[in-house]
C-alpha cells in the first residue's frame, strides 16, 4: 500500500460511506450504475492492485448475485410477464429486473466497500482516529475488524505456499487459478475461525482493548480542510437523504 | 510479584495438567520453566498471561496472585474473569508463533513496537524515545522502517520481544524467546531481560531445555507430565537428573550414539530404508567428485542472485546502518551463491539472524526463483515451472510451523503431499499414518492440528515430509522449539534419510545439532558465502559419520511413554 497519497483514509473511508448511504436512499439503477461505472471500475484500475480487488469482489459480489437471481428471477410473487414456466417456479420479467437491480446495488456496495477497504492504510486510519480523539471502543471496533483483511491476505498466501510446497500445481491458466482460489478457501475460513478468538486475546493482552486516552505512533496526517470537507459532506448528504426521501413520500 | 497456585488445570475432558504446582516469583528474579513436550509449561505460561476463565473448554482449579491480589477458580462456570486488558497491563507475554502476535495494524516494526504502550496512552515523545531505546539493544535499528511481515524468523522473533520490553511490564512471561535467535541476539535478549530485572520486572521463561547459561540466580521449576519435578537453582538444576524427565541442556549434541529404546517402524517412502549402503552406493565420503556421471547430485547451485522486492511504503536500508547482516550491502538478498550437495550428504547452513538461510532455502523448491544463476534440483533446472511440480522431489520444513499446516486433522495433512503426489487416497492414508508412527503421533490422527502443542505440530510438519518420499529434505530452523527426545529423534531420522541415498539441506542455530548430524556447513553472511565462521576450525566440511550398526537403526527412540494426555499441552503457541 503506497503510503503517500492525497487524501487521509479517515476521509477515504467516510466518502465510501457516504457514497454507499447515497446509493441506498437514491435508489434508482442510473445512479448505480452511473455509480459503478464513474467510480467503482476507475478506482478499481487505479488502485495498483486491480487484480486482487478485481477477484475479491467477484469472490464476494458472485455468490450474492447469483442467489439474488435465482431468488427473485424464479421466485417473484408480484411477477406478471410469465417467460418460463417450471411448475411451482416461474421466470417472470418482472422477477428478472428486479434481479438485475438488486444485483447492480450489490455489485455498487461491494465494489465500494471492498475497494476503500483493500487499498485503506489501516496504521495511518487508526493514527488518526487517535489523534481526533475518537471513542477507544470505536477505534478497537473498526481497528480489528479492518486489521482482518490483511490478516487473511497474509494467511491466504501462506496456506497457497504451504500447499504449493507439497505438491499444489498452480499454473498460469485462470483455471488453474480459480482451483488454487478455491482450495485455500476451506483451510482459509476453518483457520481463521481458529485464529479469531486467539487474535482477540492476543490484541486485548497488547492493550488495545483498553480505556484511556490513547497515543499515536504515527504523526498527523489529517488536514483541517480535510476535517472541514468530512463535516460538510456528512451534513449535504444527510440532507440531501432526508430530501429526497420526503419528496419521495410527498411524490 | 506474581504467584500460581494450580490443584488442577484440565483441557476439555482430558488429563489433568499442572496437579500441585506452585510458582512465585518475586521482583526481579528470573525463572526458567523447563519441560518436555506435553509436560504444561505452556499451559503455566498462560496462567500466569492470565489466559484462564472464559476460555471455553478448560477448568482450572487454583488461585493466581497478582501484586497482592487473589484471584480464585474452582473450575465453575461461575469462576471470575480476568480482565485481560488490565492484567497485560501488569503482565506481558510472548507467546510461541511471532507472526501470530502481529497486531496486523502496523506498516513497521517502529509502529509494530509502539503498539502496546500506545494503547496505553504513553506520550509521543516519550513513546518515540523508549521505541528507539529497545531497538538500539535488540539490534533492530536498522529494521525499524521495515514492513514487519516481511522479516526473516528471528528478526521477528526480536521484533516481537522488543514489543514486550518496551512496556516495561511488572512481570514478563516467554514461551521459548531465543528459539530461532542467533548467538549474538540471543545475547542481547538476555541483556534486555536482564535490565528490565534490574529495574524490578519478574522474568519467566519457558522451555524445553535449560538454558547453557543464565543469570547467577536464576531458578529452575522443571515439569513432567503436569507435576512438578524439579524447583531450585539453576546451577542445581543440572546435576538433577532432569534428562529422565526429557529434559535436556540446550546446546548439548543429540543424544545420538545410544540408539536404544528402538523399535521397529518403517518409514513408509523408504521401504528399502533397512539396507544399509548399498541404494546407489553413495555415502558422501565416498563420492569425493560427484559420484560419476550417472547419478546428477540432488542439489546444484552455480552463482545464484536474488532480491526481494522491497515493499512499497517500506524505507530503504539507509546508509547510514551498519553493515551487519540484516540488510547486506545491496539489500537483502542473496549472491553468488554456488552449491553442490551430493546424495547421502546432510549439509547444514548457518549464519546469523537475516542473512539469508530461508531465501536459499526456498531457492530449492521453486517457491523463491533466482534472478541470476541457475539452480538445478535431481538433474532438473528450476526455472518458470509451478512451485508444485518439485514437491514430489523436494520436501519442504518452514520455519514458522503456522505457516505450514493447514488442513483439518493431522491425518490429511500429512496425506496431501502424497495425494498431490498422484498416490491413490487409500494409499496416501496408509503412507500418512505411517509417517505418523515415524513420529510417534500416531495417537492424534484425528485431532485438528490445532489442538497439538507446538512440538507435535511441528513433527506432524515433519511427517508430511517423509509421507511424500521426497528424495531432498530441506529443512528450515528443524529443531527449533524442540524438547530432547524430538531432537534426538529427528537427528536419527535425518542421518537415515541420508544414508538411504536423500539429501537434507537444513537451516539451523542448532550448532550442537549441526556438528553432530551434518556433514559439512556452509555459512552465509548478508546473502553470500563466508569461508567458515571465525569460532570454528575447517575439519567440520567433509566431516564423516561413523555409522550405526545396521541393527540399532531402526527405532527413532520417539514417543517413549507418551500417552494421550501429550495432546492436552494444547493450544500451546497457539497465540
Ligand atoms: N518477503 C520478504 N520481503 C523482503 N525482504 C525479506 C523477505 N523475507 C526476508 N527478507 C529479508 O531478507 C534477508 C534474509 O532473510 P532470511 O529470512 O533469508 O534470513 P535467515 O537467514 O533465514 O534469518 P533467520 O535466522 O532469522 O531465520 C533479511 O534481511 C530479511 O529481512
Ligand atoms: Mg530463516
């Protein structure tokens, strides 16, 4: 993770926040897919690591998608437009866009999340955290939760080196790939399952689950334009929420 | 300071561990707890981290007393809970598996130092002061700007204790601290703990050996089995007796000659393995030029290079740094490597913390590529080939036992090489549980190797090796962490692998082991080869190991009176 850059990740995060609460409220597919398009993919390719986020949110977005349609593609009470029918299942038109709308927030969400938290300078956000004095049970919180995603990469590459090591042949092919993907997985999940109360103790013994003020390591790299941009953007959009939700209503 | 008062500590339904032992250790002592693999000295180590309570599946009976105040268990779901963000406070502990203790919230061993007492509010100046203080004495001034992650064994292992000396803790427990330390920085953790003693903190350290050397007063708690065998002084310690409790010394050779307490046990890839010399008839004194055309040397290295990449956000070695091992001249890397290990020849490779034993290592089995040179394993030139296509041919020992296994009982994991290898399942199972016996684990097939101590996990490690029949055993830090019978067991195992036609190119601080089992070392130094370390004359290369009578081979004098109740040392290392 390239250590220099623009914005503070404190600001990174809320504006992937914002964006998703945006995303919600709004509601309509031009704005996701306006959303995903002019955001999500360029982020993605300007990250430095598109292939990783790339793979992490198929990983993620797939299995969800694939669910959403096969729920609401073939289960879709309200569904008039009868393309198939399979007994006590029917493909309704209705079912499937309602599918695909469903399927392009999630993609949106995903791709949101996954990229600011794959690409989050995880010490620089909890130095800031600290130096703007938020809730030590807010930086615990959001701190282990995101200091789990490095965590499974590191432990993700050691088991496909382990398995490397006695025999796993991964070659070049995407197939090859997606078989080597799929067999760390199981050893993956088991093994954090495993770790994840032992990770908890071990973050507890070294303190950081304790009360008090805590201190930085780490200067400063928040701005007070940036502080002043965080208030002001978190104020427009909780506006701009509650607006369009009432003319929604009114509408 | 600190004092545990254990009736009884069981694991889920298993044996009672640590039945009538007492421990106090006062302000400024130091105390070694000593005992084999099994024997709960992992099991105290987490009592005293206060790890007891809410851990679910574990009853303790007895008391803990911390600076004056008594916590009781009865081993009901009613016993009180230890707040283990106040109790670190007091009491810190390093735990086996450094990369485990990795707050993964850090982008340098700088931060990854200051973690600690910046969670407990210490001022910035002060935190900066007290961080660079620590790393002056543990040597690791010249890594503080180094990603954490990517540091080699021991210059963790240091990072890791240099993160429980910075909080100056009342109290400062460690589970085996100079495993995988070389001779200098074990020096200077000694010297770290030793101040920290002068200014008034309790030092615990576990192991399975004692120590060559310690404080003058250091005292000694030796444990077997759960009970208490041994309290008293360190110097005392040593006339005690305490190898009949597998106790051993560290630094002293295997204990290889005897060859008794054998038993007849196959090695599964071997079955040839009772001949002795004649499989291609090559002992490596024997074949002082290569062995001849036919048979290509296991092993081949001609003017390696290699780098790693430096990861983006880490600094620089800076100039300014001294030239010590950590970062070699241009970086850590490796250079003009040239090696040749001959079938039937144990070559040990040693050098300080860093300079490069693990890169070489992993050169041999595909999982690091050269950026120069060439490296040939059985007649095969390693070159863009998957890293799997060599596991058939090269068995591979991590450093870090974690990062090894990864499979859900003991049993698979040792049948996946074999599996991967091509070998039909039932097969695969029978070798793997053969490999098991080798090991003596034959008991804990089922048991997820989480649930083993650290030394089992470890010779589960091993036992993959050997159930995959690679012809090369590369070997990273293989005793490292082990109690004695593992030790002298392995060394058995590798000289028969040898003399069987393998080869075992092994990492190791072990000198004692090294000089007893290979026949030659070759030493490293910032990436390169150095003629010989200074301590040592040259009559170790080309070393000859006079053989064993074939009858005495066979047993590896392991596992002798083990019982189930080993597997309740468990969740040792585990933190
Ligand atoms: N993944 C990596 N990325 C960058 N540098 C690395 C990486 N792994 C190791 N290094 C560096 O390469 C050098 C050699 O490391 P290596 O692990 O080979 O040492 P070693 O001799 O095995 O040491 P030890 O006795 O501590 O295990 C060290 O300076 C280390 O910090
Ligand atoms: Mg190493």
């Amino acid at each position: 993770m390239p250590r220099r850059r623009t914005l503070n990740p404190l600001t990174e995060l809320l504006g992937a926040v914002l964006l998703v609460v945006l995303v919600l409220v709004v509601n309509r597919w031009e704005f996701s897919l306006a959303v995903l398009l002019l955001v999500v993919v360029p982020a993605v390719l300007v990250s430095g690591q598109p292939r990783r986020i790339g793979v992490a949110i198929v990983l993620v977005a797939g299995p969800l998608l694939l669910s959403s349609v096969l729920l609401h593609g073939l289960f879709f009470p309200e569904g008039r437009v009868v393309l198939l029918d399979l007994g006590p299942a029917r493909v309704t038109q209705e079912g499937l866009v309602f599918a695909a709308l469903m399927g392009l927030r999630m993609s949106v969400f995903t791709g949101v999340l996954l990229t600011t938290a794959m690409t989050l300078d995880l010490p620089d956000l909890i130095a800031t955290m600290t130096h703007r004095g938020w809730n030590r049970k807010l930086v615990f919180i959001i701190g282990s939760a995101l200091g789990l995603l490095p965590h499974v990469a590191l432990r993700a590459r050691q088991i496909t080196r382990a398995q490397q090591a006695r025999g796993l042949v991964v070659g070049r092919g995407p197939l090859s790939r997606l078989r080597a993907l799929l067999m760390v997985t199981t050893p993956l999940v088991i093994g954090l399952l495993v770790d994840a109360s032992e990770r908890n103790h071990m973050l507890e013994a070294r303190g950081f689950s304790s009360s008090g003020p805590r201190t930085s390591y780490l200067p400063d790299t928040d701005t007070a334009a940036q502080r002043t941009g965080r208030r002001v953007a978190t104020v427009a959009v909780l506006l701009f929420a509650a607006a369009w939700l009432v003319i929604g209503a009114v509408a | 300071m600190i004092t545990v008062r254990s009736e009884s500590f069981t694991y889920d339904d298993g044996v009672p561990l640590l039945s009538g032992v007492q421990l106090a250790v006062g302000a400024g002592e130091y105390v070694v707890v000593a005992g084999a693999s099994g024997s709960g000295k992992t099991t105290l180590a987490r009592l005293l981290a206060g790890l007891v309570g809410s851990d679910a599946g574990c009853r303790f009976r007895g008391s803990i007393t911390l600076a004056g105040e008594t916590v009781r268990f009865d081993g009901s779901p009613a016993d009180p809970r230890i707040d283990r963000a106040a109790w670190s406070a007091a009491v810190a502990f390093v735990s086996q598996g450094a990369w485990g203790q990795l707050s993964m919230m850090s982008a340098t061993v700088a931060e990854e130092i200051a973690f600690g007492p910046s969670n407990r509010g210490v001022p910035t100046e002060e935190l900066r002061r007290s961080v660079h203080d620590v790393a002056a004495s543990l040597r690791l001034t010249s890594l503080l700007g180094r990603d954490p992650r990517r540091l080699s064994g021991g210059q963790l292992q240091r990072t890791i204790i240099a993160a429980a000396v910075v909080q100056r803790p009342r109290v400062l427990v460690l589970d085996e601290p100079f495993h995988g330390l070389d001779e200098d920085s074990a020096a200077e953790v000694a010297a770290a703990l030793d101040a920290l003693r002068g200014a008034g903190t309790a030092v615990v350290v576990c192991d399975a050996m004692l120590p060559r050397s310690g404080p003058a007063d250091a005292r000694v708690l030796a444990l077997a089995e759960g009970h208490p065998v041994f309290s008293g002084l360190l110097t005392e310690a040593r006339w005690a007796g305490l190898r009949r409790y597998g106790i051993g010394t560290a630094g002293d050779p295997p204990g290889l000659p005897d060859g008794l307490g054998s038993r007849t046990g196959g090695l599964g890839s071997h079955p040839d393995d009772g001949e002795p010399t004649d499989h291609a008839g090559v002992r490596p004194q024997d074949s002082p030029t290569g062995a001849g055309a036919a048979t290509p040397s296991p092993v081949v290295l001609t003017d390696v290079g290699f780098h790693h990449p430096t990861g983006a956000g880490e600094s620089a070695p800076t100039s300014d740094t001294r030239s010590d091992s950590d970062t070699g001249p241009a970086g850590a890397g490796l250079s003009g490597i040239t090696l040749t290990v001959r079938a039937g020849e144990i070559v040990a490779v040693r050098g300080p913390n860093g300079s490069g034993k693990t890169t070489l290592l992993q050169h041999l089995n595909g999982l690091h590529r050269a950026d120069t040179g060439t490296v040939s394993v059985l007649g095969q030139q390693i070159r863009r080939q998957p890293t799997g296509t060599f596991a058939g041919d090269v068995g591979y020992l991590f450093q870090d036992t974690d990062q090894q296994l990864f499979e859900r009982t003991v049993l698979r994991e040792v049948a996946y090489g074999p599996l991967a290898a091509g070998v039909r399942r039932s097969e695969a199972l029978r070798r793997a549980a053969d490999a098991l016996d080798v090991v003596g684990l034959g008991f804990v097939r089922e048991l997820h190797p989480y649930e083993l101590g650290f030394v089992q996990r470890r010779l589960v490690a091993l036992a993959s090796i050997i159930a995959t029949g690679s012809t090369v055993w590369v070997l990273d830090e293989p005793t490292g962490g082990l109690d004695e019978s593992a030790r002298t067991g392995l060394a058995r195992l590798l000289r028969r692998h040898a003399r069987s036609g393998g080869a075992v190119v092994m990492a190791t601080h072990d000198a004692a082991f090294a000089t007893a089992v290979a026949h030659r070392t070759i030493w490293l130094d910032g990436g390169r080869l150095v003629p010989d370390d200074p301590g040592t004359d040259g009559r170790m290369d080309g070393r000859t190991v006079e053989a064993e009578p074939a009858d005495r081979r066979r047993g590896l004098g392991w596992g002798h009176g083990r019982t189930a109740g080993e597997a309740q040392d468990s969740q040792d290392g585990r933190s």
